[in-house]
C-alpha cells in the first residue's frame, strides 16, 4: 500500500513539474547592439577586402546574414554620426529626427527612445561607449557604462602631420602622450570591451533577457591603435583607392572643402601618400576593434547565452578615407552613406548574403519585433528580421534618399543613382551596377533618365519632410 502511494505521489509530482515547466513562457532573445563609427561597408576581409584582418567580423558573416546594401540617409550638419545616432534610436527618418532634437532632454521624450521601449519590453538594458544624441543615455538605459563624447580629442601635431615619405615624425598612433582615443590610460576600444564583458557576467544573476547597446568610437579619427596592429599594415601592401584623385571639383560648394573638418586630417591636394598612411591606420584601429569584438562574442559564449541572442552588427556610416579626393564622410557617395551589417541569431541563415536596399536603423523595429514589442506609430523604419530569415527577398523601399545639409541629395533606385548639387548647380548620374565605384557620370547620356529620378527625388522629399526647395536651382539643367 505505501508502495502504491509513493508511486501515486511521485507521478502526481512529476506530472505537476511538467505542466509548470509547459505553462512558463520561454525566455526571450537576448540583443547585442554592436555600433563602430565611420565605418565603411568595404572593410572587412569576408565581404571582399583582402587587404584588411578582420578574423571576428569574418566570423559574424560566416554565421549570419549579411546586408550588402545598407545605408545612412545623411545629416543636417557636419557631424553625420549625431543624425545617424539620433534616427536609429528615435525611429525617426533623417528630418523629423532633426525636427525634434533640440527636444529630446524633455521628460515627455523619454519613453520615446530605443532603450526605454525595450525596458518596457521587460529587457535588462546596458550602454556603453559612444552616445553623440541629445539626450541623457541615463535616461534611457537602466545600466550605463562609460559615456564617450562624439569624438577623442584631436591635437594639432595630428592635423598638421606632414605626410612626406623621407619620414612623418611626431604624431604617431600608438603614442599615448597625444591622448585622443589613450585619454585615461587605456584605449576607449578596450575600455569598452572590459564594461561589456562586465555585463556579460553580471547576466548570469539575473533572469531577464538582456539588451546590449555597444557603441565603439572607433574607427573614427584620430584612428589611433597600439603599434602592432598597424605593424600588421605595411605601406607597401595598401593600394591607392581606384577613385582617387587630389581634388574633388566644386569641393567648397558641396561642404566638403578646407574648412570641414574631417577634409583636414589629409593635405590639400591629396597626395597618394598621405591616402596611403590614412587608410593604413584605418584599417589598424578597425583590426584593433575587431579583437575586442572577438572578446565580447567569446564572453557571450562562455555565459551559455549564445544559442538564444541575436547579434547585429553595423555602423553609423561609411568614410572616403581617400577616394573621389575625399576623406570624410560628408558625401552621398556609397563610401561615406553605405556601412557593413551583419544579423546573426538562432534563425538566421549561416553565410547568408541580403541584397535588398535597407536603412541602418532598421535595427531598431528588428529588435522591438524580437522583443515581442509593439512597434510604435512614429517609427518610420522597417523590421529586416524577414529579409535576414531569408522569407523575404524584396525591400521595404522603393528607393533610398540621401541628403548632406542643404548642399546635397540624392536617390538611388533601380541599380542607379542621382546626386543633386544644388549650389553648383550640378546633376550627376551613375549606372551603379556597371560602375559601383560610382565614377562615370553619365548623365549627359541619359537626360530622359536624369529627369525622371530628378522628379522621383523631388517626390522623396516631400515625403521626407525635407526643408530644402532644389526645383528652382536646376530649372535650366532639365529644359
């Protein structure tokens, strides 16, 4: 008789544990927000950039999905990264964005940001790094690291580097006596690496899903890095980009001549030397970047959450680092608005390629869509979790809108591109699948064409709230 009863028992127990385990609701996804800065899209060794080493981002491509055609929309000023940052966590598009920044620090905004609706959302949220938006990050996570300003500091031995080949002595990037990215005593890249680390393990406490907003400040100038990772770049290895020249035509009247200052960090006119020592320590702080990545993604590993988060990967934008006689990223050129992006997670293709034209900050409306978050009316951008399953093939958009203050636009659509140069004034069109590298303008070729997307831009910008009239300033272009 007892044996009976502690069968009964034991069965009633057993039976009671799996409908408890039935009836508790899986755990969430767990979302790692990766974000460099100044990142270009051709930069890393998977996607087809053999001069670079980037072991870890080749590794996030071979295990996910990767968008070959991502884009910034541009910046109502010359520092691109704060429109970028302020559009991907307000959902807002590029000028409703700017519509609303001077507001941002009011309370009736908080519950507005990214971090906030994933709080909501029942995330345990984490910053660190670059932040660049006008607003208190304390505010918008519930754990904050290290707050980084836009950017390190700059000395005037770094802009005034002589760029000649019988020697560049002075200012060099591992030298921690000239701050910048060494301000503190250790290098922001891997400040940032310890804090996420530091999270990671603090997960293992705590029964939420984690959202991790990780914002390098590299490879932003002044691209300084330890000496042996650009000992991995000897100069004699980097080619000259295949769009240089030493001058870019109507440079001033597009915002990008001496006076920007990002157009300072080469000399004028572009030597291909001086290209040459900028692109070298490019891709050393970016190589230096990718290993502190290696750690995050190996700490992630070793806390057992691996198998259940969803990495995305991408930057704010691209930079010219040297092609069409540019170095910054104040053009509407796919060097400066197209950034690399990367999704991997539990249901999503290993090396798997997107072609689909996508916004970056499409991050955002992913990640509320993994979150089992409803997706807030004035988001403007689009979930990419169908594209990155590969359950869907076609973009959100018809077309992609580029903009750079008032002195640019473009659009890109069907395998082309028009860029408009309003105080030139001056129309420039590109067959982007003959000529991706965007270097024969064939507009004079094809007018019917330039006047059929010059309309389709005027469209877009009404659609985009975009200030800025440019019909008048090309009336007699088009006759």
């Amino acid at each position: 008789m007892k044996k009976l009863l502690s069968a009964f028992l034991f069965a009633a127990l057993f039976t009671s544990v799996i409908s408890c385990t039935a009836d508790k609701p899986a755990k969430k996804p767990n979302i790692i927000f990766l974000f460099a800065d100044d990142q270009c899209f051709n930069t890393i060794n998977a996607t087809g950039n053999n001069e670079i080493i980037t072991p870890n981002l080749d590794k996030l491509v071979n295990n996910g999905a990767y968008f070959a055609h991502n884009f910034n929309m541009g910046a109502w000023n010359g520092a691109v990264c704060i429109a970028s940052r302020t559009m991907i966590n307000t959902g807002r598009s590029v000028w409703k964005a700017h519509a609303i920044e001077k507001q941002l620090k009011k309370p009736e905004y908080t519950e507005t940001f990214w971090g906030n609706l994933m709080e909501n959302a029942g995330y345990e949220t984490y910053m660190t790094g670059k932040w660049h938006v006008k607003a208190d990050a304390k505010k918008m996570f519930n754990n904050v690291g290290t707050v980084r300003s836009g950017m390190p500091k700059q000395t005037d031995e770094r802009y005034n580097r002589t760029f000649t080949e019988e020697g560049d002595e002075g200012w060099k990037p591992w030298k921690e006596e000239y701050g910048g990215f060494w301000q503190g005593g250790k290098h922001w890249t891997e400040v940032l690496g310890d804090e996420a680390l530091g999270f990671i393990d603090d997960t293992k406490t705590k029964d939420k899903p984690f959202f991790m907003y990780l914002a390098f400040n590299a490879p932003h100038d002044p691209r300084q890095s330890p000496k042996e990772f650009v000992d991995m770049y000897p100069l004699e290895n980097i080619a000259v980009p295949e769009t240089f020249m030493p001058e870019y035509a109507n440079q001033d009247k597009i915002g990008n001549g001496p006076a920007l200052r990002d157009e300072r960090l080469a000399p004028f006119p572009r030597t291909e030397y001086s290209v040459k020592v900028n692109r070298q320590e490019y891709y050393a702080i970016i190589s230096h970047m990718d290993r502190e990545i290696g750690r995050i993604i190996d700490a992630l590993k070793a806390s057992g959450e691996m198998d259940n988060t969803y990495i995305f990967y991408t930057a704010d934008h691209g930079l010219a680092c040297g092609n069409h006689g540019l170095i910054g990223k104040q053009s509407l050129y796919d060097h400066s608005t197209r950034s690399p992006l990367i999704v991997i997670g539990p249901d999503i293709p290993k090396g798997s390629k997107v072609e689909a034209d996508v916004y970056l900050q499409d991050i955002m409306p992913t990640a509320l869509e993994l979150a089992g978050a409803e997706q807030p009316a004035y988001v403007e951008f689009s979930s990419l979790l169908a594209l990155a399953q590969g359950k869907q093939t076609e973009s959100a958009y018809d077309a992609i809108y580029g903009c750079y203050r008032d002195l640019q636009r473009s659009i890109r659509k069907d395998g082309y591109k028009l860029i408009a140069y309003p105080e030139v004034p001056q129309l420039l069109l590109y067959d982007l699948n003959k000529d991706p590298q965007e270097m024969n303008d064939i507009s004079a070729q094809q007018p019917e064409k330039v006047k059929a997307m010059f309309a389709e831009l005027v469209q877009l910008q009404k659609d985009m709230d975009d200030p800025l009239d440019i019909q008048g300033n090309f009336m007699e272009l088009l006759k």
